[in-house]
C-alpha cells in the first residue's frame, strides 16, 4: 500500500541574481574575496542610487577615475558594477567609449509605462488574492511611514526619505504576488521609471495629492477588492508619466 507522503512546495527558479522578492542581487564576485564582498554590494547600490536619483544625468560620461574618487573602488569593482547595471538598462556602453548613463526620451517613458502597468496590475492583482496578515500589516506599516511625510505632492515628494519609503509601500502592495519572476521583471520596470520620476521631481507639475492616491490604494487592497486596486494603480502611474512626460518635454523645447 502507497504511503501518503505530505506533497512539498518546490523553490521556484529565478535568474541568477533574483531574491524572490524581486531584488537584484550581486552573486558574482569570486571565491576567496570574501573581504571585498560587502564593498562590491556597496558600490553597486551607491551607483544605482545616483542614477536613480538623478545624481547622473542622462548621457553622462561615467569615467572610472572620477568613480574611483566617488566610491573608493578598486577598477575591477566598478567594471563589475557597471556591467551590472548595463544588464539593467540603466548604463550603456559604446566602443572607445567606456561607459555612460542611458539616455532618456516620452517615447522609452510611454514604452517602459505601458508594460510596467501590465506587470504592476498583475503581481497586485495576485497579491491581494493571496496576500496574507504579514502582507496586510506591511502595507498598513509602510503607507504610516510614507504619510508622516507631510501632505500634498511637491513638498513632499522632495524630501530625501521619500523615494525609499515611496519603494517600499509600492512593493508591500505587490510583496503577496506568489511569482518571483513576475516581481522580479515588475522591480526592473519600477527602477527604470523611478530614474524618470527623479528628474520630474523638482519641477513643477500638475497639482495632485500623492498621499490621498496611495491611501485609496491601500484601502482597495486592504478590502480585497482587486479591480478597484488595479484601477487606481494604473490611473496612479499614468498621472505621474504625464507629468513627467511635461517636463521631459519642456526640457526638448529649451534644447
């Protein structure tokens, strides 16, 4: 007679470098450099943070000896970041040229804008359907943390806290999304249109209360109320890229 054996979960598969939750990580530095470790994470994060911030223009040189100043890294870390975030589409690299920031353009917004709503709509829409209390209680924790902020949009959005406690209720929003691959691809596009929002970030734009937004967001998940959410979701991103598409385009003009 069979036995009845409990049935297990398997891991699923990730891209080498993907945590389950989506992140990037760094996996390749060699055996043995275990010292050396923690500063390659470093740099990799510090660099990634001033791209996204906007610390990096759009199109700019990245010349290793000013990186080595900046960061107090070997050349071999920094090759090893840059390609890193070449793989993420936030570098690019010509011939004789070394590296630079990607540019940016409305049309790579409108194109990033459209397939990240597919992606944030579907990892919600997942999340909310099989979120837990754990899920529950970090979306009510990070949208406390997002509102003591301030109120309205401009004053706060530029405060320096503000962009990582903005990343952290949109992923408690999604973090119940049982498919790494899918977090994984929606963290990549989040990235790409948080490097576009920095350079909206300090101008003016079209009056909106960002805080009263990510409350009726929490609010329709929370309530488990999956179309609402995806609705409120999409129409959140889209206010944020027209606004930022204004600046973009502003900036065209003056050139």
């Amino acid at each position: 007679m069979a036995l009845n054996r409990p049935v297990q979960r398997k891991t699923p598969l990730l891209p080498q470098g993907i945590a389950e939750n989506g992140a990037i990580l760094v996996t390749s530095a060699p055996k043995g450099a275990a010292d050396r470790e923690p500063a390659a994470f470093d740099v990799l994060r510090h660099m990634r943070e001033d791209i996204l911030s906007g610390q990096f223009e759009p199109g700019q040189r990245l010349k290793i000896d000013e990186l080595r100043a900046r960061y107090d890294a070997s050349v071999g870390t920094l090759r090893e970041a840059l390609l890193h975030l070449l793989s993420e589409g936030l570098v690019r690299s010509a011939m004789n040229r070394g590296f630079s920031v990607a540019p940016v353009s409305v049309a790579d917004l409108r194109d990033i804008t459209e397939l990240r709503i597919q992606f944030e709509v579907r990892a919600m829409s997942d999340a909310i359907k099989h979120g837990d209390e754990a899920w529950e209680a970090e979306i009510v924790t990070a949208l406390h943390l997002l509102l003591k902020l301030g109120t309205g949009d401009a004053p706060v959005t530029r405060s320096a806290e503000w962009p990582a406690r903005h990343r952290r209720f949109h992923q408690a929003l999604v973090s119940g999304c049982r498919s790494p691959w899918l977090l994984h691809f929606r963290s990549t596009l989040f990235d790409q249109a948080e490097r576009y929002r920095s350079l909206g970030r300090t101008h003016r734009r079209s009056p909106r209360d960002v805080n009263v937004e990510h409350q009726q967001l929490a609010d329709a998940a929370l309530a488990r109320n999956v179309a609402k959410a995806c609705d409120l979701a999409e129409k959140h991103i889209r206010r944020t890229v027209d606004n930022i598409a204004k600046v973009l385009g502003r900036g065209a003009a003056k050139r």
